[in-house]
C-alpha cells in the first residue's frame, strides 16, 4: 500500500465549476499537509499549508483536512481555465523530506 | 514567497557524458536542499537531501556515485549526472527551505531540468 494516494484523473469541468481534489494517507505520523500546483515542465508552486483538522481557505482555495480518516481535500470554487494544471498534495512527518500523491491533473474547460 | 533557481533548464547530452545542475536560493540562505526526480505523469520522487557543509543523504536505491551532490555554500547545490545514459533521462527538480517558514517544512521549487540523454 502506498503511502499516500490520489486519484490520478485526469479531471475535466467546466468553467466556473467547484473542484474537489483529495489524498488519502496511511501513516498517521504525518502532520503536515500542502497542496502544490504544477504547470507542465515546471517545478511546483506552494498553494496551501495546513498542521490541523479543519479547514483553511485562501482565496478561491480550501484546504481541508481530517487526521482522524487520514483524508485531504483541495477545494477550488469558481474554477478558471488558469488552474488548469496538475495538483500534489505533499504530506510530512516533521523529519524535512516531503511524501508527495501522485498527482491529479485538472482540466477546466472554457 | 522565496525564489529558487534552476539552471539549465534543458540538457541534451550523449551517452558516457556528465551533466551538472545547479540549484541556487536566490534571495535566503538554505541550509538544506533537495533534489527529486519525475517521470512523465508521475508524482516527485525524493532523490537526496543536500545539507550545506556535509555529505548529502540518498533515499533507498539512489546511487551516490551516479549522482554526486555538492552543497558548498548556503545557496548553492548541485546534482552532477555522472556517466549519464539514456535510463537517466528524466525531469529533475530541486527545492530548498526558506528560513522564513521557521518551524514549517515549507518547500519551495526551481523550475526544474529536462535531461535527455541520447
């Protein structure tokens, strides 16, 4: 069993849709959670930083979290042709080195 | 947010050849860097972690004399690809900590290298 899963896609909505973007992890060691976005060809880009149950919003973004199902969610309202890309969520105990999900790559159709 | 450089964004090189990379914090000291590795479609896989003034530490089945990290100086590490084959063909990505995030493993990326080996 891997580490940390999420759903591959790809996945394709519409402008101005609600996106719903989620992990879900085995070691419940790890503590904190981030969300990267990753352009095609480029390195990832920092979107969210969560270290407790609940929610976190920024913008059009929420991070959710819920330690105890060991489940991560992204949630992008009124999504743009611009968040087209493919979104990691990164997972880490405390000791540096990053886990990251596989990835999701989303594609908001215009 | 801080700023990490990458360079050279695109390498192709012949087989036997070494290639170097270079990974720069541009505006914060990082004591410690990392590199990872993508496969297309894939999600980053962590290669080292490159601590500033020591030897780095390689993740489970990653030869340290294939590639050879050098961390000497508070903003500067780079991945040499000794002896590169087709098989090290890949997306490199290095990022690094920015002290300002103290307390929060907080990672910030270069744009990565395309290394094609012919």
């Amino acid at each position: 069993q891997k580490e940390v899963e999420q759903d591959p896609g790809p996945l394709s909505v519409p402008e101005g849709a609600i996106v719903s973007l989620n992990c879900t992890y085995s070691n419940s060691a790890f503590q904190y959670f981030m969300w990267y976005r990753q352009y095609s060809r480029k390195g990832p880009e920092l979107l969210m930083y969560t270290y407790s149950s609940g929610n976190k919003e920024d913008g059009r973004f929420t991070a959710q979290v819920d330690k105890s199902s060991k489940y991560i969610s992204l949630f992008i309202r009124d999504s743009q042709p611009s968040d087209s890309a493919t979104y990691l969520c990164a997972l880490d105990t405390g000791r540096r080195a990053l886990t990251f999900g596989s990835g999701t790559r989303l594609q908001v159709q215009p | 947010g801080a700023v990490v450089s990458q360079h050279p964004s695109r390498v192709i090189c012949k087989s036997g050849t070494s290639v170097k990379i270079e990974c720069r914090s541009l505006d914060f000291q990082a004591t410690t860097m990392f590199w990872y590795r993508q496969f297309p479609k894939k999600s980053l896989m962590l290669m080292a972690t490159s601590n500033e003034g020591s030897k780095a530490t390689y993740e489970q089945g990653v030869e340290k004399d294939k590639f050879l990290i050098n961390h000497a100086s508070l903003t500067l590490s780079t991945l040499t690809v000794t002896s590169a084959h087709p098989e090290d063909s890949s997306f490199y990505i290095c990022s690094a900590n920015s002290p300002a995030s103290t307390g929060k493993n907080i990672q910030y990326f270069g744009a990565g290298t395309r290394l094609s080996v012919l």
